[in-house]
C-alpha cells in the first residue's frame, strides 16, 4: 500500500455559557481525501438537522408547462439533428435523450427517466435507473462514433430543488466534448501520477484498504464496489460506487449498468430513512481505456435546512474548497450496510 487514510485531531477552546463559562475544549477531525488532498472536516455526533421537508403533492403535479411530461416532449423539447443521433432521439423503454435546450457542452444530453412528472426517492426501480444510464451510455457511443474527439464525458443528476434540480420530472444531464470536466482532472491526473510513481492502481488499492478496514466499505454488487468517502464532500452522505477494471463509462456492460442501478435504489433507502429527498450524482469516466484509472459514480446528498431554508453549502464549500460533515463516515456506513 502506497498511501494512508489520515486523520488530524484539532482542538479549539471557548468559555461554555451552557457550562457556568468554564473552558470547553472542542475537537473536530481534519481529513485528506487521499487522492485529491481535498479536506474534509468532520463533526463526529453533530447529527441530522431538522430539514425543510417539500410539500409531496405538488411536486407530485404535472404541469402543462413542464417540456417533459407527455404530450410536450413532442411539441417543446427539441431533437439532434440527424448526423449526430439517427431518428433525433434516443428510446430505451421509457427513458428518453433529448438534447439540452441550454447545451453545457458540444454534444449535450438530457436523459428523461420517465413519464411520469414525479418520482418519490422510495419509487424508484432498478430497471427504470438502468434504462436510463443505457440511454445515456447509447447517446455517448454514438457522439464519439460520430466526433470522435468528443470523448470527454460526463453524466450528472440533480434530484430536485436543493441539488439545483429546475424541474421535477426526473432527469440525468449527459454532456461530451473535447475537453474533461475540472472533476475529471482532479481525479484523472493525481490517478496517472500514481500508477506512474507506484506502478499500481490508486482505485485497485482504495478497494483492497477499504475492503480490509471494514469501516467505509459497504458492499459489493455483481463486481461494483460501494464504499463512503473517506473525506466526503457532503455534509452527511457521500457514496463511492466504483467499477473495478474498468476506465470508461463506454466499457461498462448491461451488468455493472443494473448493479449499479441496483445499489442506487439501496442507497436511496438509505436517504429516506435520514429525511432527505435531494441528491447529486455524478460520474467519472477516462475518456478511453487507462490502467490507471476505475471509472466510478459519486452521489452525495443535499437538503436546505431552518426558515427560509438554509443552503447546504456555505463560503467554506464553494469558496475555500473545505468540506465539512455532521456526522462520520463510518457512521454512514453503518446505516447504509443495512440495505446492502
Ligand atoms: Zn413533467
């Protein structure tokens, strides 16, 4: 093993008013994703906030102006032009790829899960997740086939409002184009430096660790790997599902599709049972096949909490680059091993 999952003790102290103003010593953990080098600082105990809770059924409402609920796709969603994707559209099932109305790269994708215009996060299925990421690997094969220099790929999910969901219906976003998201980088290139220095895979080596500590690992599905970040990016939920052996999206077979699908709908469980109803969910895939690289799904969870609905991010997530969590880990992962 070539690195070490480290954890940094810091205390602060202050007079407690709730203790007579005696000296209180507070200490918080200080981790290093092990890759990346992103910090993580992690409140062990601080628990689940009391979170804004959406009101059910009108998320549950269709709307005649919602462009993806039947009877608009045909009439406000625009299709590819035929070079691109053949008949201007991508079926599998129910799911459906249009192109995006606001394109976030040369060739971009939106992947409509289903007709109907709300899925509760305890609805899902696995077959309607699976038919969703094989539209979305359907679009990306034939983007590269016709460009093939748009290789650079990336698929993410914003589950409803707090994630920066616009609309309700459920959909993936499926973007390509020449050159990688600066995610993609942020774990491509320290991946090529380690297989260059170490002559391993960084991936490789993250399962066997996790694997032998059984205290982030939450299980495996078919050959894919569920693991909690060491040091998440989220303030309560952070989920690895990683594809041994494989580097590309475009590699992964019906298989690893419907385990990965699979391990979702469990996760998602997992969510419900904590209160939340929002996720992010992204993934990482080398434009090709590397040895140095495992081509793996993030999702992390997000809510507003307190009146008027306080954001989960604050000027240390999206400015300082510093995460922080309420509760461990390992903690996660014990919740979540229940559904595994
Ligand atoms: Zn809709």
């Amino acid at each position: 093993m070539s690195f070490e999952l480290n954890k940094e003790q810091v205390k602060a102290r202050f007079l407690d008013p709730a203790d007579n103003f005696r000296e209180k010593i507070f200490s918080l953990e200080v981790r290093h994703d092990p890759l990346t080098g992103w910090a993580s600082l992690i409140y062990s105990g601080m628990g689940y906030p009391p979170m804004n809770k959406p009101y059910m059924e009108e998320l549950r409402k269709g709307s005649d102006t919602c462009p993806f609920c039947p009877g608009n796709i045909e009439k406000a969603t625009p299709r590819f032009p035929e070079d691109i994707i053949s008949g201007g559209n991508i079926r599998v099932n129910e799911a459906v790829v249009l192109p995006n109305i606001r394109p976030y790269s040369q060739y971009s994708g939106v992947v409509l899960l289903s007709k109907s215009h709300f899925i509760g996060l305890d609805e899902f299925t696995p077959g309607l997740v699976t038919d969703a990421f094989t539209a979305a690997q359907s679009f990306a094969r034939q983007v590269v086939k016709h460009d093939p220099k748009a290789c650079n790929l990336s698929i993410g999910w914003n589950y409803m409002a707090p994630a920066g969901a616009t609309l309700s219906h459920p959909h993936i976003q499926v973007n390509l184009g020449i050159y990688p998201v600066p995610a993609q980088k942020s774990v491509g290139d320290p991946s090529e430096k380690y297989y260059r220095e170490h002559g391993t895979n960084f991936w490789e080596e993250l399962i066997d660790k996790e694997k032998k500590l059984d205290e982030r690992y939450v299980g495996t599905i078919g050959s894919t790997c569920f693991l909690v970040s060491f040091a998440p990016l989220s303030r309560l939920f952070d989920l690895l599902a990683v594809f041994p052996g494989k580097s590309c999206f475009l590699d992964l077979d019906n298989a690893d599709l419907r385990d990965l699908s699979t391990g979702l709908i469990r996760a998602f469980k997992d969510l419900r049972e904590h209160g939340f109803y929002s996720f992010n969910l992204a993934v990482r895939s080398a434009p090709d096949c590397s040895e140095h690289f495992f081509c793996h799904a993030r999702i992390i969870s997000r809510f507003t909490f307190l009146s008027p609905g306080t954001c989960d991010r604050s000027f240390m997530e999206v400015l300082d680059n510093q995460m922080f969590s309420r509760i461990s880990p390992e903690e996660v992962c014990r919740s979540l091993k229940k559904y595994f």
